[in-house]
C-alpha cells in the first residue's frame, strides 16, 4: 500500500484490476487534461508572484474561475454510470488521477477491498379483484444503469397484503395500532422522509412484524417514473473490517459473523418509483388514513389497508468483495510539510451522478486546476494541502472511512482541518454545516466570492439577506464523507452545498443534461462552490495562525447545555458541564489573545515561528479532546461527545449525542437518573480535555 502522504506518483502498481484498455484510456486521458489544461491557463510571473500576499493569492485564484472547464470536466466525468466496485468506476478514478497527473501534482491511487452489494434479480407485480399488474422497476431508457436496489437488503420472496405505514417511524406504527390495523405479515408501503434513514425504516418495519418494504420517494410530475437507489446497511465503513482498513491482506470478519450480520436489515426490501407506489395505493381499502397524515398525501389515497390488494414482492442480490479507489494529489507544504488540510469529494455514483457527487468532483478538478496555477507560478502552502476523490461513499462512507482508519493515528497529531463538498449544486442557495471554530473563517470567505444568482453582490450578502439570515449548520448527520474525520477521528471539518434538494436524486435522471437543464445552467454556482471551497483551504494552509476562534465553539456548548437543561429532571445536574464549559472559554480566551499578540508581532517583523508552531497546534488539537474512546452507547466507533448521530426518540437535538440517547433510553427506568449523569460527567471530562489541550499546559505546580 502506499504512504499514507507520498510525494511520487503511483500509477500502474496500485491498480491490480487495471485492463489494458483502461490504461490506454488513461494515458489518452492524460493528454487530453493536458491540452485542455494548456488551453484555459494563464501563469502569472514567477518571480512577481513569490512576494505575493494571502490576499493577491486570493486575487489570482479567484481570477482564474472558468465556468465552461467546470462545465467540460461534469461532461467527461458523467459519460457512464460509474458505480463503485465495477470496471466504469474504475475508468472514472483514472480520469481524475490523469487530471492531477497532467497538472504535476503528486498523484497516486489507495485500493482497499471490501464488502459491496449488487442486484441479481427483483420483481413486483400486484394481485387485487382479479387484476394483476407487472410493474416495471428499472426507469425507462436506462439500460446502461444499475437496475434499482437497496445495497445489502437481504434476498426474499413474499407474497401477502399491501399496508402503507406512511414514514415508517415509531408515531407512525403507534398510529396504526391505535386505528386496530395489524402490519405483521404484510409487504409495508413507505414513503421517503421523516428523517429517517433506510436502515431506520426497515429495521423498525421488521421489529413491528412487516414482511417487506417497498419504498418510494414523493416525486415532481416529470420524475414520477424514477427510483431513489441506496443503502439499506447501518453505520459506515467495511462491514468485514470494522474500526480497522479492509487492505488486501487485512483480517476479515466472515459474512455470517454476527457483527456483520447485524449492519444488515433482517427482512428484504426494494424502492420503487412514485408512480408504481400511488399506483398501489389506489387499491388500497381497509384502514382509513390517520388525520396527522393528510397533509401531504395526496387525495388518491382512500385507505391504508391491509389489503385488498397483495404484493409478490421478489428480490435477489449478492454481497461480494471487491476493489476500490481513492485518489489523491498532494501539494507539500513548504514550512510546514507535517501539518495536512484535506479537500475531499466522492466520485462512486448510482448512476451517472452529475450532481450527487461529481458536481463536486468536477469543483475539485477545477480547483486542482486553479491551485497549478499558483503552484507554476512559485507558490506552495505553508501547510501541505491534500485532494482526496473518495469511493464507496454510496454504500456507507466505504473509501473514506477505510483510509480514516488506516491512517488515524497520522490524522490525530497532524490533520488540520478536512473541508468535504459532496453535491457541489442541487439548486439555489448555499447550505454550509462546520464544527463551530471554523464559523468565523466561513463567513469571511463568502465575503470574497461572487454570488453565482446576484450580479452585483458577494455569496454572504445573499446568504446574510436570506430567510433567518447566515445559518451555519453542525455536523451531527451521518450523510457525506466529514463523518469518519469529524466523529471517529476528531477533524473540525466543513460541509459545503449549494440547493436543498433536487428532485433526481439517486435516479437514473441524475445526468449532465439536468444539470446544464436545470440544476446550473451556467455553471456559475459551481464556480461560487470552488471559490468558498479554495480560498477556505488557501487560508487553513497559508495563515501563519490557523484561523480558528473557540469562542465560537465556547458559546455554542453554552446555548446547548442552556436548551438541554429545559429537558432534564431537577435532580440531574448539568454543572460539571458548566464547569468545564468555563475553563473551556477561559483556555479559548487565552488562546485568541496570544493568535492577537503573535500577529501583532509579525506584523511588526518579528516571526517567532517556534511559538506560532505551538499555538497552531494546541489550536489544531483542541477538537481530539471531546473524543472519548468508549464512544456512544450501541455505536461506539462514533466517538465525538459534542456531535454524532442520534438514532433513538427521534430526537431533533443536534449535539451531546451520548446524553440525548441516555434521555430517551433510561429516563423513568431504574437507574435511568444515574446513567443520564453519568453521561453528562463523560461530557464533561470530553470539554475539559479540549480545554487542557487548547491551554497547552499539563495541570502541575512547578
């Protein structure tokens, strides 16, 4: 395997499966990236842009946006559906890795094999006063893409009566139960929402006794025939290699390991299109639909059922392992070479994946691009600056977590920050998620960047003047590739997109031309994405202080603990938290003063790199501390005590994941209190950790 941070090129070596045609492609592709390259780039000075300024680097970045190179890289990477494990998914990790190539920039692939998931055979036809009816699964025209499936559903055959279950959470099996209508047995008709993810739907459909699950996502009129594809498997990463890299010769698990087996639903399921499930559901007589579910249903729906139409509902798939590839390019550091800002997007794809993810590939093609510029032109970071295209995202963050995990230990003393963009464009308006102590470096940023919708104004004017204002949301999903860095590994990460929701997601419709279509006709939001995207890593890299401010971080754990207060009995204390959130602000305090003094000084010419060297650390480190190695009760590979996935009451609390659950799974039982305080002493100790590392000093009189 390589180095986790190499600085040559590994071509050939690292891609076993590699076919003699793939490497011609690759090589033809090096040259086209060449001259495409050659065509858009315009170097400054070599010898002007070595005394270049942050702010005349931001300049020239900025100036070299181009939004038809953008517009060409989508086009190449969304030629053919490219899901990850398979030869095209291949060919699409060579494509980038001969775009990094074709700029000198130190490339290289990281293989891993791992369980994967892929359909054999699925049918669905409905029987109900005499009539069958044959439905069509796959989406009209789309031999070339993968027919629709749940990755790692479970194979079955059933045929019993059709039950819809609305969002298929627990209010809603309450619901039913209260109306007398049973669900044991039947095929359960769910539609997509709720907050609740696959996995969730299908283990709490199994626990309430439902044969099968037949799942589609509410459609606009023109995409009523398309199928939301996805993964039904719980947590992240390999299932066969949990909490360790699934390298070649890696311990494995078996697949009847009861470790692995419990990642997977208990019962088989399929999604289907809108159209196949309202179909269904006009048939459906029995129950009547509870009031609280109205609102959106449409009118057709007359009842829930059972009955008296029956599913036979079949479904056959095969769990194998198989290869796949993360690419990088490396642009080392020139003072600090040992301190890594990571840039990362997954390229793997249900199908053609123009927006979800290679609207984000593309931007970060671009911003590769962009940063050769600068590099051909004698800059190089103060800090080493890493791109990371990951595979495997799809099927539950395979890529990134693997490399996580093979490289925890690097990530834990020298990882700065890791910035992900997934779907770099779903539509208007920016939607940003960051840990808290990169607020203020997100907003500055905006500032710089043309607003791709507003002819005369900045990204933050549009986003400060929109409903509610800058909203900068926390990192608590477990949706996009920053969850491995920021819940495992303890990064202070972002998470950039542009639109809420775009209505061929997963789909076969997910293509170029929707995008040029509809999604971003100019490109003008992808340029917007890599110029936040860029300038945020230029100044993580660059700043001779890593622009970081806790006590943002400080007054977020304030207004947390403030709002879990409201939800805790009287004799639950929250003052160890209190406690340890003051001396957090204090060591945030102190750490903002000494980042003042240090730029102060420097500005007067004094450089003082040993003490920049050890704030940017303590600053750096601060995050590790709200790590706690038991991690969270039921999921302790999540180990992050401030943010983390909540699975349980369906809560909406979107911080101190381990209290929320302690919450909702002992309060009112014996013992509950103490275990709900015990968890907030474990809080606790995970603030004061951060703040002993944010102060930089062991707690000893001398």
């Amino acid at each position: 395997m390589p180095q986790p941070f190499p600085s040559t090129i590994i071509l050939a070596s690292t891609a076993p499966s590699c076919t003699l045609l793939s490497l011609f492609s690759c090589i033809l592709l090096v040259s086209l990236f060449s001259l495409h390259l050659h065509h858009h780039v315009s170097p400054l000075s070599q010898q002007h842009h070595k005394s270049l300024s942050l702010d005349a680097l931001t300049a020239s970045f900025l100036s070299s946006s181009n939004n038809n190179t953008i517009s060409d890289y989508l086009h190449s990477l969304t030629l053919h559906p490219h899901l990850a494990g398979t030869q095209p998914s291949l060919s699409t990790a060579l494509l980038v890795l001969s775009h990094f190539i074709s700029l000198n920039l130190s490339a290289h692939l990281s293989n891993y094999t791992t369980l994967l998931s892929y359909p054999l055979h699925s049918s669905l036809s409905s029987h109900s006063n005499s009539t069958t009816t044959h439905f069509s699964l796959p989406e009209p025209h789309s031999n070339d893409v993968v027919s629709p499936y749940h990755a790692y559903s479970p194979s079955g055959s059933v045929y019993s009566t059709a039950v819809f279950v609305n969002y298929g959470r627990d209010k809603d099996y309450n619901a039913l139960e209260a109306l007398g209508v049973s669900v044991k047995g039947c095929v359960a008709i769910v539609r997509r929402g709720g907050d609740m993810s696959r996995n969730a739907v299908v283990t709490k459909a199994a626990k309430n006794g439902v044969a099968a699950v037949v799942m589609y996502t509410e459609a606009e009129a023109n995409y009523k025939n398309g199928v939301e594809r996805g993964t039904v498997m719980d947590g992240m990463g390999d299932p066969l290699t949990p909490g360790w890299a699934s390298v070649a010769d890696a311990e494995r698990l078996g697949f009847d390991d009861p470790d692995v087996v419990k990642r997977f639903p208990a019962i088989p399921s399929m999604p289907v299109s809108s159209e196949t499930a309202e179909e269904i559901m006009r048939t459906l007589e029995g129950g009547r639909v509870p009031e609280e579910w109205k609102g959106s249903l449409k009118s057709f729906v007359k009842g829930i059922g059972p009955g008296p139409t029956k599913l036979n509902f079949t479904y056959k798939g095969e769990k194998k392992l198989a290869t796949i590839y993360n690419v990088f390019a490396v642009i080392r550091g020139s003072e600090e070479p040992d301190r890594y800002v990571l840039l990362g997007n997954h390229r793997d794809a249900w199908t053609y994946g123009a927006v979800d993810p290679n609207s984000g590939t593309a931007t970060l093609l671009d911003i590769a691009r962009r940063y050769s510029i600068l590099k051909n032109s004698g800059w190089n970071p103060r800090r080493t600056i890493v791109l990371c295209s990951w595979d495997a995202e799809e099927f539950g963050m395979i890529g990134s977590t693997e490399w996580v995990e093979q490289n925890l230990a690097t990530l834990d003393s020298k990882a700065v920050a890791y910035i992900n963009v997934d779907c770099a464009v779903q539509g208007p308006g920016l939607f940003a998620g960051a840990t808290p102590q990169l607020d203020d470096l997100l907003v500055e940023v905006t500032k710089k960047v043309k607003d791709p919708d507003s002819e005369y104004a900045t990204v933050y004017e549009n986003w400060a003047s929109s409903n509610g204002g800058v909203y900068i949301g926390r990192l608590d999903r477990v949706d996009s590739d920053f969850a491995p860095f920021l819940h495992h590994a303890g990064v202070p990460s972002i998470d950039l997109y542009y639109g809420k929701d775009f209505p061929v997601y997963h789909t076969a419709f997910d293509s170029y031309n929707w995008m040029r279509n509809f999604g971003d006709p100019f490109f003008q939001r992808h340029m917007a994405v890599a110029g936040i995207w860029g300038l945020l890593a230029l100044h993580l890299a660059d700043d001779p202080i890593i622009p970081f401010n806790y006590l943002s971080y400080a007054s977020q754990l304030k207004d947390y603990t403030s709002i879990l207060s409201n939800l805790l009995e009287v004799s639950i204390s929250l003052y160890p938290i209190t406690a340890a959130i003051q001396e957090f602000e204090a060591a945030a305090k102190k750490a903002e003063d000494e980042a003042k003094k240090l730029r102060e000084h420097e500005t007067n010419g004094y450089n003082m790199p040993l003490k920049k060297r050890a704030l940017n650390d303590r600053l750096m480190l601060a995050e590790r501390g709200f790590l706690d190695t038991e991690g969270i009760q039921g999921s302790r590979w999540f180990r992050h005590l401030v943010y983390g996935p909540h699975r349980v009451g369906e809560s909406r609390l979107s911080y101190f994941p381990s209290i929320v659950k302690a919450i909702f799974q002992s309060a009112g039982l014996p013992g509950g209190q103490a275990e709900i305080q015990h968890e907030i002493w474990r809080v606790a100790r995970g603030i004061q950790r951060a703040a002993y590392l944010l102060n930089g000093e062991i707690n000893i009189k001398l």
